[in-house]
C-alpha cells in the first residue's frame, strides 16, 4: 500500500536485476541503449516480478572499458540522457515498486576525467598529481616502469606520460588508478555518494571493492614475490588490502543518513572467507558472492560453495549472495554447454577457447537445460539472488563477433586469445525480427546474430514452457514463499541437492546422469519435464 513504510533490510532476499544500458533497450536510434529504453521498458520489468535494478555505468565515458572508465560521477552520459531522464527513470521504477542500484567506480576514473587532465597538465610532485599515482621510472634514464606489475587486462600496470613519469592502472591504461590516500579523493567521492542518494537511489555496487588501497612502499616487489591476488590474505600492495575497510565505514556512515538507509554491494574477488569485512553492517553491508559463477556444473562443488556461503552470512550478520552471470563473463547457458577443459580455462567465464588453442561446440540444449535449473535452484537459496539482462531468455554468448566489432579491451590485450567479454554484451532481442530485433532502429552497437530473433521477448512470451515463463512463474512463486534465512538439508539422495525452506516448501535438484525418485508433495515448478514421479538430470523441481 501507498505510504506503507519501506522495509529497509529489503536488500536481504532481492532479486536484482543487472542492466548494462548500453545494451538494453535503444529510444533515439543511435544503435546506443539509453536511459528512456529502460524507462520504457519498466512494464517488462514488472512483469519479470524483480525487485530491483542495478544499473551499470550510464556515465558519460570514451568507452574504452564499456563506461568503467568514468570521466564524470554525478552526470549521465549525454548519448544515454540526461540527468531528468534519470530522474524519471526513478520515479518510474519506483512507481513500479522497483528499487534502483547504480555502480560507482572509485578505484580509478577515465583518462578523459578532469581530475586526470589536470594532473597531465601539472608538474611532477603537484597536488593535481597526487590525486593519482605518478612515480619516477626505472633504469638510469628512468625509461623502465617502477615496477614488473601487470593489469588485469594483460600489459604493465604502468603508463607513461609524456614528462617521463608513469602512472599506475591496475585495468586499462585509460583508467588510472585514483590515491586513496588523498583527502580530497576521499570526500569527492562522498559527495557522490550524496549526489545519487539525493537523486532516490537505493543502493550502490561497488566496483573492485577491494583494489582502493595501494601499499606503495619502496622499494616496490616484483610481482614474482606476490601472493596470488585470490590468495592475498591482506599481504597484496595491491588488492584486498585491511585499510580499505576505513573508507566503507566513511561510506556507511552517509549512507546511513538517508530513509531507508542507502544499500550496497561490493565487487571484490577475494576468497570467501575474507568477503565478510566488505559485508559487515559497519561496511557496505552486502558483497558478491561469484563462487557458483565460478563453478562447473557439478554436484560436489555446489554443495559445497553453498553450505559454505550460507555458514558464512550467518556468521556476519548479512545475506548471502547469489550470482551465475554478469556483463563479465561468458553467459551461463553457454558454460553450461561447453566441454570440458581439462585445464579448466573457461571456469572463471572470462576464456572462451579451449586450453589445447580450440574453439569449443557448445551444447545448447545442455547448456540451457542446466542454466534453467541452475535459477531454479539459485532462486530458492536464502539471500539476494542477481540476474544479468538476457539470461531470463536463456540468451546464449555470442562467440562469432567479428573482430571489427569488438570492444572490450580484455580482448585487444589478449591478441585474441580470448574473445573477451562482448559476446555476452549483445544488445538484447526483443521481438523475433525486425530491425535490431526491436533493440531500436538504430542498429546495434554489438552486431546480433541471426538466431536471436529466436530468443526474443515476442518468441517466448505467449510460451508456457519458454524460459522466460519459467522465470517470471519462479519469481512469482518466490515472492508468494518468502520466508527468513533457513535451510534444512535432506540428505540422502544421491547426486541430488535436496533442501527444505521455512513455510514447507522444497527445492530439489539433479546433478547425477540418471533420473531421481521426487519426494512427497506438490510440484509447483519443475525447470523442466519430468518423468512420472521422477526428476530428469539437469533438472530442478520446487515443491510444497
Ligand atoms: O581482478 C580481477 C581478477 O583478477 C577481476 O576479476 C576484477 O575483479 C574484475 O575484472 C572487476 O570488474 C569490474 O571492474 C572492471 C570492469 O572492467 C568490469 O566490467 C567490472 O565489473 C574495471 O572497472
């Protein structure tokens, strides 16, 4: 009801929705998603029965990192809308009882911020170029980067400017690491933190959460005597590192000077056991969990990624995060489907090829039996489940961009081999033809395969059995059974994950090859067909 007071640990049990604008919906036909695409759209979200967005950077960005690389923090790129565009995009959303998510991006801007301008612009050891970090090279004529550190997409994480100093990007060249160190960077970024909440946002995610605080001690360790960054236990100079915490407790304090507090939502690829600090009540309050992304399709590993992740959100005071695909990684229909790679290349989704230098047949049909049962059981987890634009059409990554086309930097870097991560940021079908697949009438930035019109909205929406029925059909059963935090295991049924949740309800899943004997009770929704009494592999049942 109007007025009803907003819950604020809503974040708890959401299910939110991922939309990378860029890709989403087009309204002015510059082949370019924008804010009045999403807006326009609002009523497809609703009918998705979701419970928030979360916005990727809508910023105005050069896009040499698909908007990660942020020339401006409190302004919308001007190709996306405007700033009343975003404002009516809240009010629509809300009005729909739909929260809103936008990423911050605070570990560097874009080269074109004019942060960054100013500190080209100035002399070595100014203010302007403190806000970044600028050191001396190596080598008698300082011609060598200060340290052997590589980026995340491949190359040194050292540039060089024209003065002879480098500067350090821990991702692309065009995205220079801030200095957190700078008091100046520290409140800039609070008055954006203000400047979204002002404006009715409801959350933050947090983008490489954990990169902020650099240890730049000389004389600096060559990357031959690091810790793996997955590994780093707070040792890293580079990741993870315990002073960051400091800036999350600055952050919650302004968040929590709003009505409902304002949530948010690291991105840090830490091991599960060091997740918590970002989670706590005094940080962010909340962080990704990509340990089922992560994982193959395999029964063992995602018990145990789940009883370790519920027995960790229990222990500090958040919930649980679930998360099976992102604008990162390779569209879980498709891992899925793809072999196995004995050196298990694709796990981490971002690799495409085979480790033995092969391009991969995906099982599509395998591939989009298991991503069905893999919501299904992701959906009946206790915690905030994310979901990544497309996947409730169980879209597949699109692996024959041509090269022409690409965009993502991982992949210029990588000489090709990886694709990189364009493929599964597509712009999203609509209708089953037509221009752009009802994207817009302005083509599309990411060419679209033929075979998407088979995927679209207008394909699967009068369908009971289409993909995304099964996922409005889950939502709406999981809003209409949402009840606490709880799980009870029922063990013994082999190569079947079997749970039960407060209010009687049960969700079982089968991993093994052959079918499985369903227990007592009434199935409300199956991710697919089943046999008399019995539950398919790949296939997970809810029941009551
Ligand atoms: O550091 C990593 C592992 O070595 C990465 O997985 C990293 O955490 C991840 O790439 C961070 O991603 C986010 O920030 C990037 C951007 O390209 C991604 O799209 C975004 O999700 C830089 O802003």
């Amino acid at each position: 009801p109007v007025g009803a007071p907003i819950d604020s640990d809503w974040w708890r049990q959401a299910v939110v929705y991922q939309i990378y604008p860029r890709s989403f919906a087009d309204s002015d036909a510059d082949g370019m998603g924008d804010l009045q695409g999403i807006i326009s759209r609002v009523g497809y979200l609703t009918s998705l029965g979701i419970d928030a967005v979360w916005l990727s950077p809508f910023y105005p960005s050069a896009l040499a990192d698909g908007g990660y690389d942020v020339d401006d923090y409190r302004n919308v790129d001007p190709r996306l809308g405007t700033l009343d565009d975003f404002d009516e995009l809240v009010r629509a959303l809300h009005d729909a009882r739909i929260k809103l998510i936008v990423d911050i991006v605070p570990n560097h801007t874009s080269n074109r911020h004019e942060w960054f301008l100013e500190a080209l612009a100035a002399p070595k050891g100014s203010p302007a170029r403190d806000r970044y970090i600028f050191r001396d090279g190596t080598g008698l004529d300082g011609s060598g980067p200060p340290s052997d550190w590589d980026s995340v997409f491949g190359g040194s994480a050292w540039a060089q400017t024209e003065d002879g100093q480098w500067y350090l990007h821990l991702f692309a060249a065009e995205q220079p690491d801030l200095n957190w160190g700078n008091a100046e960077v520290r409140a800039d970024f609070l008055k954006t933190l203000r400047f979204w909440s002002d404006r009715g946002v409801d959350g933050f995610r947090v983008d490489v959460a954990h990169a902020l605080v650099k240890d730049l001690t000389e004389p600096l360790p060559s990357k031959t005597t690091l810790p793996r960054q997955s590994e780093s236990n707070g040792l890293h100079p580079l990741w993870d590192r315990e002073e960051v915490h400091e800036i999350y407790v600055e952050w919650r304090k302004v968040l929590n000077e709003y009505d409902p507090p304002r949530t948010a939502v690291a991105e840090a690829f830490v091991p599960a056991t060091r997740r918590a600090r970002y989670a706590s009540a005094e940080g962010l309050g909340q962080a990704f969990n990509f340990d089922l992304l992560q994982a193959d399709w395999d029964f063992d590993r995602f018990r145990e990624v789940i009883k370790e992740n519920l027995a960790l959100a229990e222990l500090n005071g958040s919930s649980s995060t679930w998360v099976l695909s992102n604008h990162d990684v390779v569209r879980h229909a498709t891992r899925y489907g793809l072999p196995k790679d004995p050196a298990g290349a694709w796990q981490d989704g971002k690799a495409w090829l085979l480790s033995n230098g092969t391009e991969p047949t995906v099982d599509v049909e395998q591939g989009l039996r298991r991503a069905r049962a893999a919501v299904l059981l992701m959906l009946a987890l206790p915690g905030s489940a994310y979901l990544y634009q497309g996947e409730e059409l169980g879209l597949q990554e699109v692996g024959e961009l041509p090269a022409a086309n690409l965009q993502d930097p991982a992949y210029f870097r990588s000489k090709g081999a990886e694709k990189g991560r364009d493929g599964c940021r597509v712009p999203l079908p609509w209708t089953i033809g037509g221009l752009s697949f009802g994207f817009g009438s302005g083509g599309s930035h990411l060419l679209q395969p033929r075979w998407f019109g088979s995927y679209s909205v207008e394909a699967q929406e009068g369908d009971a059995s289409s993909t995304l029925s099964l996922y409005r059909k889950a939502l709406a059963v999981r809003r209409g059974l949402r009840t606490g935090e709880g799980l009870e295991w029922v063990d013994g049924t082999a190569w079947a994950l079997n749970f039960k949740r407060p209010g009687g309800w049960q969700s079982v899943t089968n991993f093994g090859a052959a079918p499985v004997e369903l227990p007592d009770g009434a199935v409300v929704l199956a991710s697919g067909p089943l046999e008399g009494a019995k539950l398919p592999t790949d296939t997970t049942a809810w029941l009551i």
